[in-house]
C-alpha cells in the first residue's frame, strides 16, 4: 500500500500547501479529504481523476471536502465511472444540499453515497472511529495498517488502535485548548497508549509549524511532519 499526503495545510494560505488530502494506493486508489486543492495535486502526483475508485470523508468542513464537488464534475466531464463517497452521518444531507446549490449538477454527476462505520473498497477494509470535533466527525483505520485523523483532538480510543501508523493532526500549539483541535501537550498525553510505530503529523497552522523542532523533541516519539506530494509505502 501508498500513501501519498496530497494536502496537508489548513484553511489559511501557508507554503503553498493544499487542503487535507490524502491518496491511498493499493488495488484501487482512493482520497481520505477532498479539501481545496487536491485535484490540482493529483494531477501533479500522476494521478488521473476517473483512476480513483472512492473518496473517504472524515467531516464535512470546507478545507476536508471543498473540492469533492470539483473532483465529482471533473469525472463527469471526463465520462468516468460511478464513484463511492463513504462519510460521517450527514453525508448523504450534505450531497443533496450541494445538489440543491448547483442544481445544473443534478442527474449528472455518478456517485453513491454510504456512511456505514465499516466497508470495503477493492481488498482494503475500513473501519471508522468517532472523532472528536466541532461537529460529526470521524477518522480511519486503513486495512488495520494506517490510522488517519481528521481533524480531532488526541483521545486514548484513537491513539491505541492497533496499527503501524498514524497520520495525526496537530493543529494547535503550545498553551493553548485542546478542545476540537490538538496541541502538542493533548498529543503527547496520549503517546503512552500509542501502538504504532511512526507518527506523521498534518494540518499544523502556520504558529504551529514555527515551532516544529521544538515540537517534536518535546513528543520524545518517531514524529515527522508530513508535507504535500511525500509518499510511504507499508
């Protein structure tokens, strides 16, 4: 399996990074986040939009899905094939209420939309866990290999599923809450129930990302933060 962080920025403009994103790669491609870029950077890693099977979202706030609608028009356009959209509850509202908006969309678009907790896509299995933020929302574990977020704060539940890596927001930095959002003290609180081997952290604001260094000597675990276009295979 591939993993290639297609977006890893936040919703203000910060080197040049795209929206959430993430390209997982197996025997059938698929997004975890559509957020505001990643077609662009999917084009950029080589990527065609009717070679993508599915798009996992983990809550629907612009910078996860802004470009769902985009990378769905493209595929009409293109003539693609009928896409799956897996989500939180509220997807399904969500894909109508963009159709009401656009109605000139309607009947042309070809995707169905499922927000079960647990599914496949191709050979990989998924399975969603609660997360915790400012609205419904949720994280994957990919094939039991890779844990991927969203955007939530670090909770024992999440940090001990049994995996190899986890792929963490750490939107916030020192001194401040971790309500919907982490800090470095939020996750590093909860490192003793992790079970993976490596961290790759995402969705860093730009006060964040000033203090990367100190931030990850002060984790004490195997921590890297992700940039757009990186890719590992597991």
């Amino acid at each position: 399996m591939k993993v290639t962080f297609l977006g890893t920025g936040v919703s203000v403009p910060f080197e040049n990074r795209a929206q959430s994103s993430i390209l997982i790669e197996d025997d059938v491609k698929l997004l975890i986040d559509a957020g505001i870029g990643a077609m662009l950077r999917l084009e950029q890693a080589k990527v065609d939009v009717c070679e993508v099977d599915a798009i996992c979202i983990t809550h629907h706030h612009l910078d996860h899905n802004g470009d769902l609608l985009n990378i769905l028009k493209a595929m009409w356009l293109r003539d693609c094939k009928e896409i799956s959209i897996f989500g939180p509850p509220g997807t399904k509202f969500f894909m109508e209420s963009i159709l009401e908006a656009y109605s000139y969309l309607r009947n042309k678009l070809k995707f169905k939309v499922f927000e079960e907790e647990e599914f496949k896509v191709g050979s990989i299995k998924f399975k969603a866990i609660k997360t915790l933020h400012s609205i419904e929302s949720r994280g994957y574990v990919v094939d039991g290999v890779v844990a991927i977020s969203g955007d939530t704060r670090a909770f024992k539940d999440f940090m001990e599923v049994d995996c190899e890596v986890i792929v963490h927001e750490l939107s916030l930095p020192f001194g401040y809450k971790a309500d919907h959002h982490t800090t470095p003290e939020n996750l590093k609180e909860n490192l003793r129930f992790c079970k993976a081997k490596k961290i790759y952290l995402t969705h860093l604001y730009p006060q964040t990302h000033a203090l990367k260094e100190k931030i990850l000597e002060f984790l004490e675990f195997d921590a890297k933060i992700a940039n757009d276009l990186e890719s590992f295979k597991i």
